[in-house]
C-alpha cells in the first residue's frame, strides 16, 4: 500500500512539475517534428521561432554547419552561407504566381548587418518573348522587425525596379561568386532604419517576391501582318505587371500607337488612349492583368499587299519617352520566319540576328545548368551510397548494444523507460492539453457566473501583487492628505521606516528580529507540512521522531531508575548479601 | 490519458450545469472602487520590509500553496483510484 502511495505521490509531483514547464514544453514539441525543418515554408511567426531555434542551436553546439549538414541533402530546401563571418540560412525557394521565387532567410546576428538578403539563382529569370523590349525588373520585399509588424519605411523602399539583368541593387550588391559562394550575389541595404525614438532597427527580412516584367508591347501583330487584318480584329497592347508600380506613383498614362508607310513616311493611323479609353481591358477575374485593344476597323483598308509599315508604341516612363516599334511587311508569312533566311528587310535581320543570339545564349545557359544538375545528382548519389554503407553498420552495433547489459541500449532499460513514459502519458496531462482546458473552462465560467467570478480574480490579482512586492525597496509609507471642502485637515506624510536603523543598537535588535521572525515562518511552514505528510501517509515524521524520542527517553529513565536502585542498595548493604 | 479524460468529462459537465446560468458581470465601478483601494493597500505594502524579510515569505509562501494543491490533488487521485477496477480497495 505505501508503495503505492508513493508512486502516485511521485506522479503527482511530476504533474506539478510539469505546470513549471509549460513554455519549454510547448517549444519542445514543435521543435522535435522536422517535417517543419525540410520542406516547409516557414509562416512569418514560425519562422520566427525558427531563428530563435536555430540561435539556440548555435550557442549549443558551437558549429553551426555541422547543425545544418543533414538537410543540405536536399539542395533546394536549404541553404547556408557565411558572409564576413556572418552566417546565414536561406531556405524553400517557391515560386510564385508572378514567375518569382520566395526566400526565407535567418541571420545569425553576430555582428548584425542592417539588413540582408539574397538572390540565389541568377539564371531563373524568364526574358519576355519580344525580342526588341527593353526590359525592367521589378523587385519587392517586405521588412519585418522583430516583433513582425511591417516597417513602412522599409515598405517605401522595399520596391523598385531595375533595367539591368540580371537584377542588381546597384552599389548595393557584393559579389561573392569568387569566394566559393556558388555564383551567389547578396544583396543588403546600406542604409540604417531608425525608429520613432532615433535607435537603430536591426532586420531580419523575408524576401517575398523577385520578379520580371516587360514593358508594354504590341501582341499578335506578327500573325496578323502574315494573314491579314479583317474589320473586326484588334491589335492588342500588353501591359503585364506594370500596374504594380502604381504604389511607387509609376503608372503608365497616356500610350500612343502609330501606324506608318515606311517607303512614304506616311502617317496612316494615330491613336492616343489610356486606362479611361474604351480600349482599355484586363483578362476576367484578374484586373491586374490588363491590356488595351486598338481596333484595326479605321485604317486596315489602307494597308498595301507587300509593303512595309511600322507599328510603335510611345509612351513616357521615368521623364524618358519610350518608343516600341515594329516593322513588318504586309503579307508576308512571319509563321515561317524562324526557319526561313529572308533577308529582304533590315528590320527581318535585325530581329533573325536578335532572335539567334537569343537563342545561343538560353542554349549554353540551358546547357550549363543541364551540366550543373548532372554534377549534382551524381554528388549526391555518391553522398547517398556511402550513407548507406555507413547506416548498415550503424544497424549492427545498434542491434548488438541491445543485448548487452553494459550498454545505454540494453533492452531492459529501454523497458523500464517505455514503462515510464507509459505511466506518464496515462496520469500526466500534456501541457497543451491543460492550458487549453484551464483556458477554455475560466472564459465558460467568467462568461457564465459574471460577478461571482470576481471574488476569484480578485484573489488572483492580490496573490500578483503580492509577487511584485520588492525587497529591495526602502520601508516608506505614505498617508494620503486628508482634504474636506479645499480645506486640508491632514497633509501627506511619508515615513521611511530605515531610519531607525540609523542607531546601532536598534539594528542589531532589528536584525536579531528578522532572524526571529524567518525561524518562526520556517517552523510554521515545517508544522503545515507535516500535517500534509500526515494526511497522506496517515501518520506524520515528526510524530514517528517524537515517538522514538519518547521511547528513548523511556529507556533513558528507566535505566537512570535502575542505576539509583542499585546504588540506594549498595548503600544499604542489601547487594552485598 | 486517465486524467485528461476526466478533466474533460468534468468540463463537460460544468459546461452542461452551467449553460443555464448567466449572471451579469461585476458593476465597473465597484470593480474600479476596489482595485483603487488595493491599489491604496499595495502602494504602502512596503513598509513591511522593515517588519518581515518578504523573500523568505514569498519562498514559503508559495511552498504552502503547492503542498496545500499536492495535498488536495493527491485525495482526488486516491478518491478516482479507489474508483478504478485495478484498484485493491
């Protein structure tokens, strides 16, 4: 029976134990599962978490790479760089609808650098399908400090557009190629983030979207130019992602299309339109997708069989006017362009060259990054075998260790560790489990008894308050003034009662108090607790120790009344006969 | 497990006894007059330094509070083990 009073005093102290540790509990559990480290994209407030885990990961065992060497096996999961001694981890890449890619990067803050971020894969962006567009690429990333409330100024700065390609954040950008970075750029903000109260904000950003655009061009044109214009038909005019500059007040307005003779340098035609005109359209369910349609019904009776026109577009980006033209040949067939050597135009071998040269760098690009993917597979298929070789072996001493008794291993422990955990997991409430039902049931009941519940929380708030005393704060008490009709009748006093330890003689007896005082709690809370031990054991320790003191003290008596007996006889002369 | 399923049945049917009930919540202003007087009490709690050492009373403070809660969980656990079949009594 005592056997079993203990054991269930022993579960039951775990399962007040296990209350202490509610936080690290909770942070365990979500930590252990790496299906959340391999292949997920962490969410802003996980990948929080993340940071601080892979922090404490750090300090812990003092090698970061080695951490992190068990899923780099998956190349496009993570990533790990250190830049000027500042190592980082950059993980999923996702593409977006937009054709970009989604970073999440950790900085281990060492040194903390302002902000920083990457692009990883150069050779990911997709050149518009026109081969005479100048190109802008427009980035966008979103800052978020430590508390994961956007800074707008980061959000001001956070978009932009560049003409280079691939991308490059001008000045900004450090090259790290040549030091065995794998081709890599990092790009980071040479600028600082103060907040309201002038400090310095450090980041750690999510990348959330690198993507291309195009600028604006004329769609079809080719088709139409080789089978002719009919009444209802209508050239249309792309717009792709521009409108996403809206924010930055970079709206393209006003657009102008032109058709003209080329021989005669004859205007046929001139349109001016913008988004009010009745050109304007988007694709359905998707108004970030617009385009205008230029109906053709005005001037494609006037276009002549065999001759060659040119179609532009012109419109003002940046205080820069932008002309997109194009010149075809009414008639011609453009479907077979691409395999025919027709150099009867400039314009043709313009666009054929253009085209090749188009053509010869996505190849050797292409061919590259075949080459690269090769290398890699068999790198990792190698990496694979040896693991593997290396496992089998791991299996056998593993298998062995089970058997001998001298090893961590030895199954009987495992059974006595399986038999713990059993009866933890049969008496011990998880700590989810027991801050939601705590949770959950004080909302039901606050809802439902209203001010009967007040008493509870005024315990509570007392008992808090009670924790924040200080005993480092000097004894001062304050009386409030006492004022009736503007009349004060009491002034505020305030007495420190440290004075009186001013005189010596009195802190000694003060300190002799305070030892006093501490006994006498100490022995009060001793006496409670013998009762509790009392009531669960049925009898207390100190009354087993009074007992066996009394009983000693019997003996002691009893030996001391013999002793008296004996030498009143020898007095007497009774022992000598 | 054992416990959890309890906690839950209890839950359960506190929520059940509960559900007619629904009384308004404290008036604010008596709510208000009274944290104002708490507040009036542990503004000038401070003196007690000067009479106890709060820290050793906070320790045993919350030493009494826990085995009081040991005390009273362990009679609701002998009271649900004494419930149980496995049990000898």
């Amino acid at each position: 029976m005592k056997c079993k009073k203990a054991l269930l005093i022993l579960l039951l102290l775990l399962f007040v134990i296990s209350f202490f540790n509610l936080p690290s509990f909770a942070r365990t559990s979500f930590y252990e599962d790496d299906y959340y480290l391999r292949s997920r994209a962490f969410s802003n407030k996980e990948a929080y978490n993340m940071y601080t885990y892979i922090k404490e990961e750090y300090n812990k065992k003092g090698d970061f790479y080695n951490f992190l060497n068990p899923y780099l096996n998956n190349i496009n999961s993570y990533h790990y760089y250190k830049i000027e001694d500042i190592p980082i981890v950059v993980t999923s890449h996702i593409k977006d609808e937009g054709g970009g890619y989604t970073y999440d990067i950790y900085i281990i803050p060492s040194t903390s650098p302002n902000l920083l971020f990457l692009n990883s894969d150069t050779t990911s962006y997709i050149r518009p399908n026109v081969s005479f567009s100048n190109y802008y690429y427009y980035w966008h990333f979103t800052i978020y400090d430590r508390d994961f409330s956007t800074i707008s100024g980061g959000e001001k700065n956070s978009r932009f557009y560049t003409t280079n390609q691939p991308v490059y954040l001008g000045k900004f950008i450090t090259d790290v190629s040549e030091s065995g970075y794998n081709n890599m750029k990092i790009a980071y903000a040479n600028y600082d983030f103060l907040s309201s109260d002038g400090n310095k904000i450090y980041f750690y950003g999510t990348f959330l979207s690198l993507k291309e655009c195009s600028l604006p061009f004329m769609s079809s044109l080719k088709k139409y130019m080789t089978n002719g214009f009919e009444s209802a038909d209508a050239i249309e005019v792309v717009i792709n992602d521009f409108p996403n500059l809206k924010g930055d007040g970079k709206t393209l307005n006003d657009f102008t299309f032109s058709v003209k003779n080329t021989s005669s340098n004859e205007e046929i035609y001139k349109v001016t339109f913008n988004r009010s005109s009745p050109f304007y359209s988007f694709v359905e369910g998707a108004e970030d997708m617009p385009f205008y349609k230029i109906p053709v019904e005005d001037f494609y009776e006037e276009l002549i069989l065999n001759q060659e026109y040119s179609f532009s577009i012109t419109y003002e980006f940046e205080g820069e006017e932008i002309v997109d033209e194009q010149k075809l040949i009414y008639g011609y067939d453009y479907s077979k362009e691409d395999n025919s050597e027709d150099s009867s135009s400039i314009g043709s071998v313009t666009n054929s060259i253009i085209n090749s040269n188009d053509e010869l760098t996505n190849t050797v690009i292409e061919s590259n990054k075949n080459l690269q993917n090769s290398i890699d597979e068999q790198t990792n298929t190698i990496k694979e075998n040896t693991e593997t070789n290396k496992n089998i072996f791991e299996k056998i001493g593993e298998i062995l260790s089970y058997i001998n008794p001298f090893s961590e291993n030895f199954f009987a422990y495992k059974l006595l560790e399986l038999l713990g955990e059993l009866l933890k997991n049969l008496f011990i409430p998880s700590s989810e489990f027991m801050q939601e039902w705590i949770s959950d049931l004080s909302s039901f009941l606050k809802d439902r008894l209203g001010f009967l519940t007040y008493p509870v929380s005024l315990i509570i708030d007392f008992l808090e308050r009670f924790d924040k005393l200080d005993s480092t704060v000097e004894p001062i008490i304050t009386t409030p003034e006492l004022k009736l009709m503007n009349t004060v009748l009491l002034s505020s006093y305030t007495y420190n009662f440290n004075d009186l330890l001013k005189n010596e003689t009195f802190k000694m007896l003060h300190d002799f108090y305070l030892l006093f005082v501490d006994v006498i709690m100490i022995i009060a809370f001793l006496f409670f607790a013998n009762k509790v031990v009392g009531t669960i054991f049925g009898e207390s320790v100190t009354d087993d120790i009074i007992n066996n003191i009394s009983s000693d003290s019997r003996y002691v008596n009893k030996t001391i009344r013999r002793k008296k007996a004996l030498k009143q006889a020898r007095s007497e002369g009774r022992f000598n006969k | 497990m054992i416990l959890e399923s309890i906690m839950t049945v209890l839950s359960v049917v506190l929520k059940l006894i509960f559900s007619f009930i629904k009384l308004p919540a404290m008036p604010k202003n008596l709510s208000s007059i009274i944290d104002k007087y708490l507040d009036l009490i542990f503004s000038n709690l401070d003196f007690l330094n000067f009479f106890i050492d709060v820290e050793i009373f906070k320790i045993i403070a919350s030493l009494s509070v826990t085995l009081f809660g040991v005390k009273e969980l362990y009679l609701l656990v002998m009271w649900v083990w004494r419930k149980l079949p496995i049990s000898s009594n």
